[in-house]
C-alpha cells in the first residue's frame, strides 16, 4: 500500500509500484503522480507497466470519484429533504401549538339583550353580512395605488375594530325598525393572501402563511364572538377561496375554518358550518329555524361560493357570475333564489346574486388591470321571509379613499424629487 509519502515529488520517483499499489492509490494521489511524471503512460513507462492498464487504473479512480460526488449530492439532497420535512412538521405543530394555546383563553362572550325595545309586531327579519377578501397578510405600498390608500397586518387590525363599530351602529339602525334574532354570517373565501399564488407574491407580504392563518383564525373568530354578543343566533357559512398555495394539497381557507371552529368550540350561540366544497347551498324556509315565518311557506335557496371560476369579460366577472347562476340552477336541479360571493373585490348586485366587496382596498394589479379603486367595504343584507333581500348597505372599513394634498410642485400623487435635496417631494 502506498503511503502519505506519495504528496512528495521526489518521494514518487523513488518509488517502486505495481498495479495492486496503483489500484489503492486515492484520486488525489493519482493526480499528483500524473503530475510529476507528465501523463499516465509516461507512469506506467517509469515504472514498467502495462499503459493501458495504468490508464484503466486512472479512469476506475475517476470513475469512483464521480459517483462519490453524486452519491454526495444524493446524500445531502436527502438530508435537505429530511429537514424541510422537519420543518412542515414544526409548521403545523406551531400552528396547533399556538392555537391550542389561544383557545384556553378565547373565552364565549354571552348574548346581552339590546337595551332598546326590540320591535315585536312586525315581522320577524334576518341579518346576513358577508365577509370575504381580508388578505391577511398582504402589503400594499400607497405608492403602487397613487396614494390613495394602504394595506398591512397592523391596518387589518384597525378595520376589525372599524368593522365592529360600524356593524353595531347598522345594527342597532335595523333594530329600530324591524326584530332581528338570527345573523347568517357568510365567509366567502380568501380570508387570508397566502403564498406561492402568483410569483414574486413573497414581496408583497407582511405575514409567513403559518402566521397568516393563525392570526385570521384568531381574529375571524373574535369577529364571529363578537356578533354573538349582539344576537342571540349566529350561523356562519364558510367556503374557500382561490387564494392558497398551488404546490399543497391544503386549502388555507379550509384550515382557517377549521381553527376558528375550534375556538368558538363554547360559544353556544354560535355554530360554524365549513363546507367541503366550492360551493354551499343554504335553504332558508319556515321549518329551518332562522326565523319565525309566520303565516308565510316560501322557502328560499341561497347558494354561496367565492366567485372565482368564473371568466373576466372586460376585466369585470358580472357577466360569468349570470352564467353560473343560470347553469348552476340547471346542473343542481334547484331554483337558486341568489348567490352570495366575493372574488371580485367589489360591491355590487343584481336580482340574481349579490357580490361582496374587500378589506383591503385598490391594490397595484387591481389599478393597474381594471383601473378601480373601490372603498374598502363588506356587505350587509336584510332578509325577509316573504320578500327576501328588503335591505342593503356597505360596512365601510376606511373614510373615503382620497388622494393626499398637492405638494409644492402641484404634485398629489407619491414621486421622487431629483435632486433630493430640493423640495417638499424628496
């Protein structure tokens, strides 16, 4: 066997080799052998060997040495596999940790009878608000919407409080008129923004997807316990947005569901129904027990889903959402008094389907493909037995989308001034 004293030059060409002793050599002490005496055959010339098998030596080594490398890489591919299988697992695990956590202190708030006289000789009416396209976790730059407007996890936090108060006042304004004992809350999907939706999505993010989905489950609860404060039955219907992951098997809607149920578990007055698919078909009728229909049989067919499968014509989903309603009547074999979506980031409505609008506001794709710029906002319905939809009006999460005052230049939207140093602008 040949010693560590082959690194020496001079120590090589004293030395006495056989092909056994070639064969044992490393590639780096082949090489260094090559090295000194110029080139394979040339070592098997000095020491009287066979060249070809001196070169066949040469080529084995190299040979060994490529698989090693592959075997290497193979290793160290498997080794990252391993890990990133370790931390999907310490994903999920941080998200039932820290929801198992929550839960413990995400104690029911009781219904408490309004202190206004609910008026009880009229018929009986249902408040159904919608609630879709939060975003949670998606960063919009006033730059990229002309100013007008901006959109963050921490801004997210401030329109909860602002949806909550405004939900109150629309509220108590029904109560005045007409008794309300049932809330039909319908969370139409893209709760929070996600990852891996669209490229480059990363940079427009404020939150990581475990981040994302436990604080909207967190804060989607709160809102849902909050409600239950203020009625004495709350039913929310939950279906899934388009907004999850292309690369998972997961709907992150679905998940977000899933906890939020699981911390309104001893809310008594509350029951959250998840559905399994795209769409939910809600019957509303004497007999379910939403409210009291009085002398009234008509039974009402309400079909919720997000609204994305539908194509953009003019960048706008109007005329896909009358199709769907039309086939989607044909294919169910059920007249569907009207859908309930959300999708497309704006609020509006026909007879046949009311479309829910946003919390965040105008973003960069949105000014930039269809040039809106709608006031954040969700909608609120007001249900009668007989006549169905009586009664609409928008929860504003913001004031009024405006863009800031001129600077000295006149200039009203977000700029650089060169040189920086000159100007209001800079």
């Amino acid at each position: 066997m040949v010693e560590d004293s082959v690194s020496s030059g001079d120590k090589l060409k004293d030395l006495s080799l056989d092909l056994d002793a070639l064969r044992e050599m490393s590639l780096m002490q082949l090489l260094e052998l090559r090295s000194n005496y110029g080139s394979a055959r040339s070592v098997a010339k000095a020491f009287g060997l066979a060249v070809r098998s001196v070169q066949r030596i040469f080529e084995e080594a190299l040979d060994r040495d490529n698989q090693t490398v592959a075997a290497s890489y193979f290793e160290s591919r498997c080794k990252q596999l391993e890990r990133d299988a370790e931390q999907l697992s310490d994903w999920r695990q941080l998200i039932s940790d820290t929801v198992v956590a929550v839960a413990s202190k995400f104690k029911p708030i009781p219904f408490v009878r309004p202190k206004r006289k609910q008026v009880s000789q009229k018929d009986e009416h249902m408040v159904i608000q919608l609630i879709s396209d939060v975003h949670v976790g998606e960063m919009v730059l006033p730059e990229e919407v002309s100013g007008i407007s901006h959109y963050s996890f921490d801004e997210f936090k401030r329109r909860c409080a602002t949806f909550k108060e405004a939900f109150t006042k629309l509220v108590e304004d029904i109560r005045d008129s007409y008794p309300v004992p049932t809330l039909m809350l319908v969370f139409n999907g893209d709760i929070a923004t996600s990852e891996g939706v669209f490229p480059l999505q990363l940079s427009r993010n404020d939150l990581r997807l475990n981040e994302q989905i436990v604080e909207s489950a967190l804060h989607m609860a709160d809102i849902v316990r909050y409600t239950a404060s203020l009625f004495p039955k709350v039913i929310a219907y939950c279906v899934p947005g388009n907004h999850s992951p292309r690369d998972i098997t997961f709907n992150s809607d679905a998940m977000i569901y899933t906890l939020m149920s699981a911390l309104l578990r001893e809310q008594e007055n509350a029951h959250v129904i998840v559905s399994d698919s795209d769409y939910c078909a809600v019957r509303v009728g004497p007999d379910d027990g939403f409210i009291d229909f009085g002398n009234c049989s008509d039974e009402t067919n309400i079909l919720i889903t997000h609204g994305h499968q539908v194509k953009f014509y003019m960048s706008l989903p109007y005329y896909g959402w009358d199709r769907m309603l039309g086939r989607l009547s044909r294919a169910l074999d059920l007249h569907v008094d009207f859908m309930l979506l959300g999708h497309g980031h704006t609020d509006a409505h026909t007879d046949g389907w009311h479309s829910n609008g946003n919390w965040m506001g105008p973003t960069g794709y949105v000014m930039g493909k269809m040039q809106m710029a709608g006031r954040p906002s969700q909608r609120m319905l007001l249900f009668h037995p007989k006549h169905g939809i009586t009664w609409s009006a928008q929860v504003f999460l913001t004031d009024k989308l405006r863009l800031p005052e001129p600077d000295e230049y006149g200039v009203r939207t977000p700029h650089t001034v060169w040189p920086k140093s000159a100007g209001a602008g800079a």
